[in-house]
C-alpha cells in the first residue's frame, strides 16, 4: 500500500507563490502516474496537472504558465509549484497517485490553499 503525505498550503495573497509537496511511502514510486486535483467548495474536484514516469506533464487550461509539477523520484515525491496565484485557485488540493499495473489510485488528504484578492 501506497501513502500519501502532503504540505504547503497555506493562505497567500492575489499574485503570490506557494509550493506544494506530496511525499509518498511505500511501492515503486518511479512507475506511477502522479497528480495533483483540486476541489472548491460547491464545486466538482478537477485535474490541476500530471506527471509521468520519465518526466512529461500535463496542464488544466485555467493553470497553464503559473503552475509546474514535477517530481523527485529519489525522494519520493511530488510537488506542484504555484505561481501568480488567483482567488479563484482557492481549493482544497489533492495528491494522487496511479499505479500502471495494479490500477488502484492513492489519494492525499488534502492540503488547503487560500489566495486573496
């Protein structure tokens, strides 16, 4: 079993940075498919970004060009860069990880951001 430990967020002002980190344990963390989502409230949980094995990452439209995930597979983890930050970032984020073979999901416990205007 794999688990997934996350830290970061906090509340910034409009414009501002934050850097999220997702620590996993357990597993081959090389091998997996690695995201962060983010939900706000009265609203559906979306993909934010992914992060393969080998390095080619995804982007939601709404966070292309201020958001960049990478990940360090000698740590174990994932992070998720936040720059120019928007109030209408403000979600609760998630970590998630997909196992390619085995195809069970792990999921972070959430990790809130806050930007103001």
């Amino acid at each position: 079993q794999v688990q997934l430990v996350e830290s970061g967020g906090g509340l910034v002002q409009a414009g501002g940075s934050l850097r999220l980190s997702c620590v996993a344990s357990g597993g081959i963390f090389s091998i997996n498919v690695m995201g962060w989502y983010r939900q706000a409230p009265g609203k559906q949980r979306e993909l934010v970004a992914t992060i393969i094995p080998g390095g080619i990452t995804t982007y939601a439209d709404a966070v292309k060009g201020r958001f960049t995930i990478s990940r360090d597979n000698a740590k174990k983890t994932v992070y998720l860069q936040m720059n120019g930050l928007k109030p209408e970032d403000t979600a609760n984020y998630y970590c998630n990880l997909r196992h390619p073979v085995l195809r069970y999901d792990s999921w972070g416990q959430g990790t809130q951001v806050t930007v103001s205007s």
